[in-house]
C-alpha cells in the first residue's frame, strides 16, 4: 500500500513526487467537470432561446402592418460640406484632399465623451470647447489654397500641452 505525502526516490537524482492520488478524489473531480459542463451547456441553451424569442417586431407592429420605428437619423451633410468626426480620441478621417470648388467647408463633429477644441496650426481657427454632439464649422475658401494642419485637442491637456490629434486640409489643386 502507498501511503499519502511526498515520497523521495533514493539516488544522485532524486526527485519529489506528488502524493498518489485515491479512486475516490479522481472520481470527484470528474463528475464536478461534468457538472460544470452540464451547468455552462444548459446557460447557454438558455441565451440562445431567450435571443430568438425576443428578436423582432413587436406584435403591435405585426399587426399594424407598419416598419418598426428608428432612433438613428442619419442626413448627408449640406452641399460643399465635408464631416470629420472625432470619435474615441481619433479623428475620421484625419487627412483631407478637397477640391475647393466643390467642398470649402469642413465641420468637426465630437461623438466623443470628452471635451475637445479645433485649433489651426497657423491660428486661423480656434473653436469653442465641442462637448458630446456639437460641432465646429470653418470655411476654407477664405484660405489660399495649401496644406493646412490642425489638431483636436483635449480640454483639459489644452495648458498643458498633453493629447493633440493632428489632421491635415489639402486644399491644393490636384497635381
């Protein structure tokens, strides 16, 4: 018989083994994995019937024969305008190539939880603190044509010089 605890083979390379283990302990540790995946099984069969029965048009809506209403709304910009959203921390797209003739405008869109301003490298523009939703206008044609460089910059980093996302207007001919 072989008695519990750590048992020392005898020689220049002895190890330590681990204590035997009984029947019995191996016997429990396999039905609590089968337990635990009957358990994770049966919950995710749950999810899964749940996410079918709840999906789809109200029944006031079947009924009513009408499409079920939305929240988004989503309207193209006005004509010559170009939207650069500032969604976490970046801004999308941040390099523009516009054509002067047809885009002179370019509205900065914060979708963003935090407090942003539009600065132009050169001073041409400074916006008002852009919260969650607002925006920021800035007509470049009454730019000469050139790159113009800006940056998103964080409120509360704006003294102290901290995070600056850098874009970049191009509105130069094409070449």
């Amino acid at each position: 018989m072989v008695t519990p605890g750590p048992h020392r083979l005898n020689g220049p390379n002895s190890a330590t083994l681990p204590p035997a283990l009984s029947l019995r302990s191996m016997l429990a540790n396999r039905t609590i994995f089968k337990s635990t995946l009957f358990v994770g099984g049966v919950f995710i069969a749950l999810i899964v019937i749940g996410s079918l029965i709840s999906s789809g048009p109200s029944d006031a809506t079947i009924e009513a024969e009408r499409q079920p209403t939305t929240t988004t709304t989503t309207e193209p910009p006005p004509e010559g305008v170009f939207v650069v959203h500032i969604d976490n921390g970046v801004l999308r797209p941040s390099n523009l190539e516009i054509d002067i003739a047809v885009i002179q405008i370019i509205e900065w869109i914060n979708n963003d939880d935090r407090v942003f301003f539009i600065e132009a490298a050169d001073g041409a523009f400074v916006s008002p603190p852009l919260s969650m939703g607002d925006s920021f206008r800035f007509d470049y044609s009454t730019l000469p044509t050139a790159l113009h460089r800006y940056k998103a910059v964080l409120e509360t980093d704006s003294i102290f010089g901290g995070v600056r996302i850098p874009g970049l207007v191009d509105t130069r001919p094409a070449q």
